[in-house]
C-alpha cells in the first residue's frame, strides 16, 4: 500500500468560536451515497484538481459541497492515510469564518459536534483529528461513539451470543463476548468468543478446525444479546458442538427426559487432539 501514489485532498475543520474567541464546535458532515464509505461522518472537503493549491480546492470543494464562502484558511496538519482504495495525504486547514447558508448539495448530512463525538460511524482519516483536538483542550477518555457502545455489556463487561446457520436457520450455540471480542468478530468476519472458564479470547475453530464464517451481527431491541448468521466450517454438515454434533442443541424434552436427537458426526477424541 505505501507505494501508491498518494491523492491529496483539502479538508476544512469548520470550527465555531465564542465570543472570547475560545474554539468551540465543529462541523462534521457524512458521506453520501454512492460514495466510498457511505454513511461515515468526516470532516468536509476534496481532491486538489490540478493547478490548485490546497486553499484553493478547498475554496471550491466547500462551495460546491456546502454553498458557503469560506474566509481565511488556517493550514493545520498534514496526514497520510491507507485505504482500501486509495492512498490519501489529507491537509487539514482550520476555518473560522465563513458566509452563506449551508446547503448540502450532495445529499449529506452535518452536525455540529464537540468531544467525544457522537455521530456515528467515524471515517478513519476523521479520528487522528479528533485526538488532535483531545491534546489541544485537555480532553480525556474517547473521542467518539463506537457502535460497541451501544452494546448493553454486562457487570462482566460480556455480552450473550447465539449463532444462527445462515442456510439451515438452525440454532449452533451459545457463547459470550467480550469489547475486544466482539470488535475482532467484526474485523475479521469469522467467531472469536470470550472463555469465562478460561478467561482468555478464543478462536472458533482454533483447535478443532470447525471455524464460523460470520455474515451478519444482529442486536436484539434491548442491546443486551448478539446474534449471528453464521457458516460452520470443518464438516459437511458443519460441527459446532464440542460432542462433535451439528448443534449444541441436540437434546429435546421427550416424557419429562432430555433426551439426544442428533448424531455425533465426528468423535470429539479426533477433533481435540
């Protein structure tokens, strides 16, 4: 990735001051449709075209997004970030004054925005601005909302988990998660759970090989429980139980006994060796 020509873009840091000319607010506005990123929140502004120089694309690009006339740029920091589809070097310049209504032209969002934010989700090259911020007003803790804050975790910090065969629609297991756990899950888009017996994160499939594709994260109407829709891996038809069954749920009420309705597909002794 660091071989890629770099695209520099112009961003503007729209900040609004009190009258004691105290930094207060900032703008921050989301990516429309149709673009990279759709949906994230980001500090306005765009691509130098050629012949521009950094005040000048913003000039334009700030116009032609917002349809305000920006007044003095003040250069600020200058930063490289790697992307899936580009490499970007961002100049951040700091603007304080500005005329005209705000419109956004390209179907965006703005609001208005102080420490820790609370749009949500954050463009990644938006977050080095935020702790540059932090550092300048002695802001401690986050800088932002993450959507694993919306996540009820327990007073364990977990959170409980049930993971759904996509295909069959069939209930696999049960298992919890913690912060780290679930954010890895996402990551990655395969299960890593939390062992409460052995207080560590693990890998579903690390030792058997029967690891879980992962398609979708739900969270249920009280943010207290995760599903997934899943892929099991490692058998036809997957194992996800240690008894080296399809379903963790292989056992049925039947005359008052729990009784097992499904085969073991594979001798646990040979999965864990």
């Amino acid at each position: 990735m660091s071989e890629r020509i770099p695209v520099d873009v112009a961003v503007g840091v729209l900040v609004r001051r009190d009258v004691d000319g105290v930094e207060r607010d900032f703008l921050l506005t989301s990516r429309p449709e149709g673009k990279v990123y759709a949906g994230y929140w980001e500090f306005p502004g765009g691509k130098l075209e050629a012949g521009e120089t950094v005040e000048q694309a913003l000039r334009r690009e700030l116009h032609e997004e917002l349809g305000i006339t920006i007044g003095a740029v003040h250069p600020w920091k200058v930063e490289m970030m790697d992307y899936a589809h580009a490499r970007v070097r961002l100049h951040f310049c700091k603007v304080f004054d500005w005329s005209g209504e705000f419109e956004m032209r390209e179907q965006q969002q703005m609001a208005w925005e102080n420490l820790p934010v609370q749009q949500q989700p954050v463009l990644p090259g938006t977050i080095p601005v935020l702790q540059w911020f932090a550092a300048e007003r002695g802001h401690e803790g986050p800088t932002h909302r993450s959507w694993l804050d919306e996540v009820r975790w327990d007073a364990d910090g977990l959170v409980p988990v049930i993971a759904q065969e996509r295909d069959s629609g069939d209930v696999m297991m049960f298992a919890w998660m913690n912060r780290e756990a679930l954010a890895l899950t996402a990551e990655k888009g395969e299960a890593v759970y939390w062992s409460r017996s052995r207080r560590k994160l693990w890998h579903k499939g690390e030792e058997s090989g029967h690891t879980q594709t992962v398609h979708e994260l739900r969270l249920d109407c009280d943010n207290d429980v995760v599903l997934m829709k899943i892929t099991q891996h490692g058998h036809t038809p997957g194992i996800a139980c240690h008894t080296g069954r399809h379903s963790c749920f292989f056992q049925k009420l039947e005359g008052g006994v729990w009784t097992a309705i499904e085969p073991v597909l594979k001798d646990p002794e040979s999965i864990y060796k």
